[in-house]
C-alpha cells in the first residue's frame, strides 16, 4: 500500500489495513512551538522594544467560541503576545462589527485581528471579514492570502491556522524511522474542502510537492480514496 497522508476537516472516514496509522503527539510538539515563540518575543521586545498585539472579535455567547477565544487568550499570554478583545451582543449590527474591526486596523499596537466564526446569521461574515487590513488578516481569509497561497510563485502574508498547524505537525512528528518527513512524493487525501481548513491545507501540501486529492460530500466511494488502495 502506497503512503498516504490523510488530514479531516470533518470525522474521518475509516482506513483499511494494519499499521498505516501513526498516532501524533500533538500536545508535545505544541509545547514545543509555544516555547519558540515565546523566545522569539522575547527577543522582539529587546531589540525592537515591540511586542506583538492579537484582538479577537467574538459576537455573541455561543459557548465553543467562548471556549476557543479564551484559549487564545490564553496561548497569548503564555508566549508574551498582548491580547485585545472585543464582545459583541449577539445582536450586535454590521456597522457596529465593523466598527470594531475598523478600530483594530487602524490601532497600531494591534498586529493581527480574529473575528471568531461562526458569526449570528444575520451578519455578513465575508464582509467583515474582508474589512480586515490584509496586513493584519492573521487567519489568512482574505482574499489576496488565499488567492496567492493558490498561485506558484507567490507568498501570502499569513496562512489559515489550522491547516498550517497541520503541516508542522506533520514535519516535527517525522516518519517512522524518527527521520523528517518527506511530503514530496506522497499521495495525500484531504477530508473536506472548507475554505478554513480542506481548501488551505489541500494548497499547502500541493507546495510541499504532495499528489493531493480532495473528498468531500459529493466524493463517489469516499472510503476507497481515503484508504489509499
């Protein structure tokens, strides 16, 4: 059987054989990264007397993204990062959002904005989120970041999160030899094509040199593509 990698924006779909599948400690290599940056900061605020700022815009009281905002927070906190926040009503109108996204472009102390997904329904989500300065657009949902991350020969200024936390998961667990992984080469299944997570990781590992295909609803067997026969 070929090697296959397999990522899952949704519940992965079952994998047929014995031993295909690594279990990564991702808990770990977390630990890990925080350390660098928090060595990195560190570094920043002595040379340049500049730390970086983060704000996050959560509208609403869904409990899970009160749960991922307060992680954020907390991450922030951990590596010397400066956390803003703004906390919307869930009634909150589109002016007022954008308002608050407009606040945090033009605050200098404020290097990256989030605006925590999904917002109420009565929101334009893909406009707020396009109010965000490419400059601060640390999800990397703005157009221009995703169309360059698309493009051969182009950077984008940031790279959605999650997919990109794939990728170095994927790098520091290494292969089974406890060598680097090599991506090249490999067939590589993406489970979902979300424009958070499948769609993003499926261009990552397409610059990593990975033969990539994409399952997802409409998928015909999609068993068969993820069990890499």
């Amino acid at each position: 059987m070929p090697t296959v990698l397999v990522l899952c924006s949704t519940a992965p779909a079952p994998v047929s054989g014995e031993d295909v599948a690594t279990v990564i400690d991702g808990k770990a290599i977390a630990a890990t990264v925080r350390e660098e940056i928090a060595t990195e900061v560190k570094a920043m605020k002595e040379s340049k007397g500049t730390v970086p700022g983060l704000a996050v815009v959560l509208v609403g009281e869904r409990k899970d993204s009160q749960t991922y905002v307060r992680s954020k927070k907390k991450a922030c906190e951990e590596v010397g990062i400066v956390s803003y926040g703004a906390d919307l009503p869930a009634d909150a109108s589109q002016e007022e959002v954008l308002d608050v996204v407009r606040g945090f472009n033009e605050d200098p102390n404020v290097h990256g904005i989030l605006v925590q997904l999904p917002l109420p329904d009565h929101l334009d989500a893909e406009a707020i989120l396009d109010e965000i300065s490419i400059e601060k657009d640390v999800d990397g949902f703005h157009p221009l970041n995703m169309g360059n991350l698309a493009m051969r020969g182009r950077s984008p200024l940031f790279v959605p999160c999650t997919p990109k936390g794939c990728l170095e998961l994927l790098k520091r667990a290494g292969d089974a030899n406890g060598g680097p992984l090599k991506i090249a080469g490999k067939k590589a299944v993406v489970v979902g094509r979300s424009n958070i997570v499948g769609m993003p990781a499926a261009l990552l590992l397409l610059r990593e040199g990975a033969t990539v295909e994409i399952v997802h609803s409409k998928t015909v067997n999609p068993e068969e593509e993820v069990s890499g026969q």
